[in-house]
C-alpha cells in the first residue's frame, strides 16, 4: 500500500465528485458574462494578485483557476472540451479523491509560484492534467487542427520540451514557478517516470550484452 492508498483511507471523505466539471462550467460562465457584459469586467475580480490577496481580497487564491483561456470563441470551446474531457477521464481513472488531490497539489504549487513571481494564471495548472492525461493514455489519438490525427505522447513531449527550454534560458525565478506549478504532476508520476527510464536502460543493456554473446 502506498502514501497515496492510506491518504484515501483516511481523507476519502473529502473528495470532490465532478470536480472538472464544476471548474469548467465556472469557466463558461465567465466566458459568457465576459462577452455578453465587457463593461462588467468580471476577469478582473478574478484573477491571480498577490498585492490585492495581501490587501484582502483572498477569494483570488480559488477564484483564479475560473479564468478561461484569452481567445477567440471556438479556441475556447476546444479547450473546455479538452480540459473536461482530460479531467473526467482523470477521475475514472483514479478515483474523485485522487484526482482532487492532484487539482489541489496543482493548485498549491501555483499559489506558490505567484507568490514567488507576483502573479499566476491557470495554464501551468491545465497543462499538468494534460501531462497527466498523456502520461496515463499515450496512444490516445486527436486531431491537430481538426484534421491531422496525432497521439497524444507526441503533443505531450513536444510541450515538455519547450518547458525544459524556458526552464534552462529562464532565471531561478523562472525555474522555481515551473517546477512550483507542475509539482503536483512531479509528485503523481516522476517516481514511475524514472523507474520507467531506468528499466529500458537495463532492458537495453540486457539486449546489448545477449547480442554480443550470440556474435561471439
């Protein structure tokens, strides 16, 4: 039985069921109050700023994972489908507990990092269910583009690597918002990622050594 087997035992109770749902109908609605009410500017009560938190305005610590994504209308409707889509699936896979305590390590991490940088949007929090998704269902195919059919594994790395290349040109600062934002996915599958690697090293090695022997 692992840590996160006994955490469950004891804390199971306070999950939150349809948890993705609830956060992605909270961004459709401030979509639609935002383009049917401008004038409301209703992003603003919302977003992530530690100034104001400190000042008093502490709903900004929840309100912020609220915001959907700054674009045009299809582009969000397409994300919302994704971030529902990655969430549901997310909890099935696990559990309603599992998966609130990544959205909530997710959400800690991110505090952090606005904290450390002055300020923090959702992204890094929706691009960790996203690693999570890829990490999980690999082969799972979408279309880039509404046309090109792509497994997910691909989309996934490609993402990783644009952020190993703002974590190495990135200041300490920098770094230490990434690795503060994406904790929650560092704590769920870096131990299985490393044992992963490590085992088609030896697997490699393995294969090495018998092809050698086979030749001699």
């Amino acid at each position: 039985m692992n840590w996160l087997d006994r955490l469950e035992r004891r804390c199971g109770r306070f999950a939150i069921p349809g948890l993705m749902r609830v956060i992605v109908i909270g961004m459709a609605l401030v979509f639609c109050c935002e383009l049917l009410f401008p004038q409301a500017l209703l992003s603003y009560y919302l977003y992530f700023d530690p100034a104001l938190i400190l000042q008093g305005q502490v709903w900004r610590v929840f309100t912020f994972v609220f915001l959907p994504p700054n674009s045009s209308p299809l582009f969000i409707f397409f994300s919302l489908y994704l971030y529902y889509f990655f969430g549901v699936s997310l909890e099935n896979e696990w559990g309603s507990f599992r998966f609130t305590l990544y959205y909530l390590i997710g959400m800690i991490g991110t505090i952090i990092a606005g904290f450390l940088s002055g300020g923090a949007t959702n992204t890094y929090l929706n691009y960790s269910l996203f690693f999570a998704f890829a990490t999980l269902f690999p082969n799972m195919q979408l279309l880039l583009f509404f046309i090109l059919p792509i497994r997910i594994k691909w989309l996934a790395l490609f993402s990783g690597a644009l952020f190993v290349i703002q974590f190495i040109q990135g200041s300490w600062q920098d770094r230490a918002v990434i690795i503060a934002a994406l904790i929650n996915y560092l704590i769920f599958f870096a131990p299985s990622v490393f044992r992963r690697l490590r085992d088609n090293l030896r697997y490699r090695k393995q294969r090495e050594e018998w092809r050698r022997q086979w030749r001699n």
